[in-house]
C-alpha cells in the first residue's frame, strides 16, 4: 500500500476563544498561528498490516495532542475517512507524529469504515431496505455497527454523487447509538433524490 495514497487532515485538540472587553481601551489579541509545513510518512510505502510513523512539522503546532484523520483514495479518486488518530507533539510545538497500522485488507468503498483514537469502531454501514432509495420522498434508514459510542448521538450525512469524485448532501439526521448499533432515518430534502 503505497502512503502517498493516503490524505491526513489535522484537528487541533482545543479551540480558542475571544470575549470583547468592557474597559473601552485599546487592545492587541496575539493568537497562536498554526502552520503545517510539511506532513510525511516515514517511509515511501508500507506492507499491509505494518505500523507506519505520520510526522507532521510545522510552527505553533500547540502543547497538547493532535487528532490526524488518515484517509484512502479509492479507484475512482474519491477520499473516504479509515481512522483518527492521537499525535503527540514535541516540547517546541513544531513537530507531531502518530503510529497507525496499515489495514491487512484494503479499504472498500461502501463500508464507512472508522476507527477512533480510543479505539471505538463504526463499521458495517448500510441501508436497511434499498427500496427507500428508490421512492420519491421515501425514507431511508440506515444501519452500522457502533462499537464504543454506546449512548452516543452521531450525525448521519446521505450523500449523492452527482459526477465521479463529487459528493452532495442531500439528507441528514442525528441517532443514539444503543446495544452497539446506530440506525438512522434520513429523509432527502425535497427534490433530491439519492439515486440522482
């Protein structure tokens, strides 16, 4: 499995906030500038099953951990999210690297596959009954298994591909997931249709 086939987004662990000042003077807000410089593997390319290194290196990447998101290109050039991941980053906030596993079989595209830094799992994800889709106005349920999001609410996004490569939301609705399962009733806004 080649890393270059791979695309890391990066979600600083906290946010920062300003309130306005009630003293009527004059102020400068100096804020932290996060900049990614360079994002890497390790190595060229990995072995399915072998641990690869991220390192990411850049300038006021911050104190605390970073969550990277790994993400696999399919045949078709579409991204779809695999895992998140905990990176730590070094005493001078310039570099952060994490350890992932390479998955033993490759990614397939349908089964919205993730994997949490704490290890929760949402996998198997499908439509109960296909015909939903095919119904103007139907609703569409959705089922996943939802190891370790136990009483959880996730969003849920249906999507549309209306050319290769470009997906449009079209749907969505929020469910709590309960005895390990997420199910989902999503109705398309008017007019969109999810089989396009």
């Amino acid at each position: 499995m080649a890393s270059e086939r791979q695309r890391v987004d990066i979600q600083p662990s906290n946010q920062r906030q300003s309130r306005p000042l009630r003293t009527g003077a004059e102020f400068s807000l100096v804020v932290p500038v996060l900049r990614v410089i360079a994002r890497r593997w390790e190595k060229a390319s990995y072995q399915p099953g072998e641990e690869g290194k991220l390192i990411v290196s850049g300038v006021g990447l911050g104190k605390g951990p970073l969550t990277f998101t790994v993400e696999a290109e399919d045949e078709r050039g579409t991204w779809s999210a695999v895992a998140k991941v905990r990176a730590e980053v070094d005493a001078q906030g310039k570099e952060a690297a994490a350890r992932w596993t390479f998955p033993e079989a490759p990614v397939v595209p349908g089964e919205a596959t993730i994997r949490e830094a704490d290890g929760s799992i949402l996998s198997d994800a499908r439509f109960e009954d296909l015909t939903d889709l095919e119904r103007e106005g139907g609703t569409a349920w959705l089922l996943a298994r939802a190891e370790g999001f136990e009483g959880r609410s996730l969003q849920v996004v249906l999507e549309r591909e209306e050319e290769p490569g470009k997906w449009v939301a079209i749907g969505q609705a929020v469910a709590t997931v309960k005895s390990g399962a997420l199910r989902a009733a999503v109705t398309p806004d008017s007019g969109k249709n999810p089989k396009g």
